[in-house]
C-alpha cells in the first residue's frame, strides 16, 4: 500500500494544502494509502509531502499525481478536453503559486492570528524549546515569503490578492458543479485542500471572511464532502 508521508496533524486535521491535495486525489481515484507523520528534512526533497510506493519514494504534490496516474491509471482526468484541461491548469497554479503564499502569510506573519498557528504546530515540543523552535520557524517561513515576494508586501496588499483569488475560484464554481466541468477531476483535488485550508482551520482571518460570502464556493465544498462520504463507504 502506498505510503504519504506528510506533516503531523494540527487542530485535528491535515493542515497542509499540498498533503491534502495528495490523500484526496488518492481518496477520489481509489487508490488506497496509508498517512505517516513524519519531518521535512526526511522527504528526498527536504519537502513534504512524499510517498513511498514499494521501494520508490517521490516527492511533490504534482510529481506524485503524475506518477498516480501513470502506475494506477488516469482515473479521472483520462476524459478530459483541452477546454477542461487549460482552466484546470491555470485553477491549480492560481493555488498553489499565489493563494498558498497568502494561507502562510494569514498563519505565520499576521500578528492576530500567529499564536494560534504556534500552538497548533508546536505543542509537542518540550515547553521549554517552543518558543525559540516556534521563532525559527517563523523567521524561516517569513524570509521565504520575502524570497517569493509577498513578504515584501503590506497586509491588506496580501489580503487583497487572495481575496482576487477567491473570487476567481468563485467565477469558476458559479459556472460547474466541479473544478473543470460536472464530473469530478485531479484539479478538485487541489481546489478542495485549498479552500478546506482557508475555511475548515479555526482561524477567523481575511481569507476565511472572504470566502464564506461566496455562495458557490460553500456549496462546493459541501458537495465534495458529500461525493467524499460516498468513496469512503
């Protein structure tokens, strides 16, 4: 069975968009799997998430889709149109190159909503080392965001953008039922663990505000709630 090894969960959940996306493709596709806890620094790319098929380890969310697909079969996308195929790819980027960078700034930099994420993520380290663990961290994650860019910006810049974002997805989910069309696909694997990652977390930031007044983007996730129930009975 295949292994996904990926972060620890935090507030009871997989905090991770990039580890969720792989577990939900995994749970639309049929392919049966096995969640490990386990560090960055033990994936082949000092990343998470990897999995481990046999004897083979990949690592990256897209990387190990790619690599599903090819050793289990396209179980959902085999079908797809270059009409369904172009947006599915653009929605995907727009998550994972843009909307990703906002999630980490809402946890990690923006004072309000810091010690929560701290807790979540660090109440396994001996009290003693959490703070100064808990401070690396962040520095870390906080010169990342300035590499990327979005660091570099005021709040309600990166606010704003992933409040752009969503109302994109929304303009999206207003037209189909699903990512690309009225049958489910990978890219509803990478659409889910996002917004569930902005609205399923105990964090009332901008982007959880934002995203809740969007009619389309709620019924969306129930829907795939829903379609998610029936491929786990």
């Amino acid at each position: 069975m295949i292994e996904i090894h990926q972060f620890a969960p935090a507030w009871g959940m997989n905090i991770s968009p990039f580890c969720l996306k792989v577990e939900i493709y995994c749970r639309l596709a049929g392919i049966p799997y096995q969640a490990r806890s386990t560090l960055p620094f033990r994936g082949p790319r000092g990343k998470l998430p990897f999995i481990v098929d046999q004897s083979q380890r990949v690592p990256d969310s897209g990387n190990i889709v790619t690599y599903l697909k090819a050793n289990y079969g396209d179980r959902l996308d085999g079908q797809l149109s270059d009409a369904q195929s172009a947006p599915g790819h653009m929605l995907r980027r727009l998550c994972e190159e843009s909307l990703y960078f906002v999630i980490v700034y809402s946890r990690w930099i923006d004072d309000r909503y810091w010690p929560q994420t701290r807790d979540a993520f660090f109440n396994m380290v001996p009290s003693g080392a959490r703070q100064p663990v808990a401070g690396m961290v962040r520095r870390a994650i906080r010169r990342g965001l300035t590499g990327q860019g979005y660091g570099r910006h005021p709040l309600a810049e990166v606010y704003a953008a992933g409040i752009a974002d969503l109302a994109a997805i929304a303009w999206q989910l207003d037209k189909h039922s699903y990512a690309v069309g009225e049958c489910v696909t990978s890219f509803d694997a990478t659409l889910y663990a996002f917004l569930f990652n902005i609205l399923r977390v105990p964090l009332e930031t901008p982007l959880k505000q934002a995203a809740s007044k969007h009619a389309s983007i709620i019924a969306y996730l129930e829907r795939m709630d829903e379609l998610l129930k029936e491929k786990s009975a």
